[in-house]
C-alpha cells in the first residue's frame, strides 16, 4: 500500500504534460481522485496494522472489518480481471481486454506488473480479512487488555 500512497503522491504533484489522458475529466477531478485514493490506501494500511497490533484491540471490531471487507471487494474486482488480462496478453492478445496490437513494449510490461499488483492486494488483503475474522471471532466487547480472563 506504501507503493500504490508513494506513486499517487507523485503524480499528483509531477503529474506531467497531460494527466487527464485526454479524458473528459479536469485536472481539478484528477487531483481530487487521487487523493481520495491516497487517503484509502493510508486508511487501508492503518487498518490492516490494527488487526495485528495491541493497540488495534480497542478498536471496535466492525470498524475494522468493514474497511478490510470494502477494500478486499475492490481489490478482487480490480485483481481478478487485471489477471485474466495478464493471461489473455501472455497468450498472444497482447492489448488484453481492449484488444490493441499496437501497444509498446513498455506498455505491455506495464499493464502486466500492475495487474499483477492489484491481484496480489487482493489477496494479501482476503487473506488478511478472512485471518482477522477468525482471530477475533467472539471477540464482543474489546477490553484493550490481552491474555485470559482472570479466574
């Protein structure tokens, strides 16, 4: 998540010649579209902390998981089909899903290590969920204290 905060940091303030890529979007919507990213990843990284930190236990546990379910959701719908375009462009369709010939080999090697990127988010961050389910399951109420119950 470090990676995916750094390089929105850096095209918002380097954003180049044309950040919009001749969308129907202003520089205003892409600035404000990445930083929204930025905060989500930030938050992500917090919370996926959280699940594995002391001080992550007096963290009510829906507030946890809700976070960790919405990112995991965006990530597998953003994982998986960049993945299948990684499979479709390895076999010889080399513009995945759109079908282009004609992109760079820059381009191609772009397309498959970001694919791959978000694909293995996905499920680093579905691991990392399904692992904090079970760990606090029957958690109820979170004391912020560790270790077995007083007798």
């Amino acid at each position: 998540m470090l990676l995916f905060v750094v390089s929105h940091v850096v095209v918002v303030f380097l954003p180049g010649d044309d950040p919009t890529g001749d969308g129907p979007w202003s520089f205003r919507a892409y600035v404000i579209f990445n930083i929204v990213l930025i905060l989500m990843s930030a938050v992500g990284a917090a919370v996926v902390v959280a699940t594995v930190r002391p001080w992550g236990r007096r963290v009510p546990r829906w507030m946890l998981l809700t976070p960790l379910w919405f990112g995991s959701a965006l990530l597998v719908v953003r994982g998986v089909p960049g993945m299948v375009e990684n499979l479709l462009m390895a076999t010889g369709n080399r513009g995945g899903f759109v079908g282009r010939d004609d992109i760079s080999t820059a381009e191609f090697w772009a397309g498959i290590g970001i694919n791959t990127y978000f694909f293995v988010g996905a499920v680093l961050l579905v691991v990392t969920t399904v692992s904090y389910v079970r760990r606090s399951r029957g958690a109820g109420v979170r004391t912020g204290r560790s270790g077995p119950d007083p007798v």
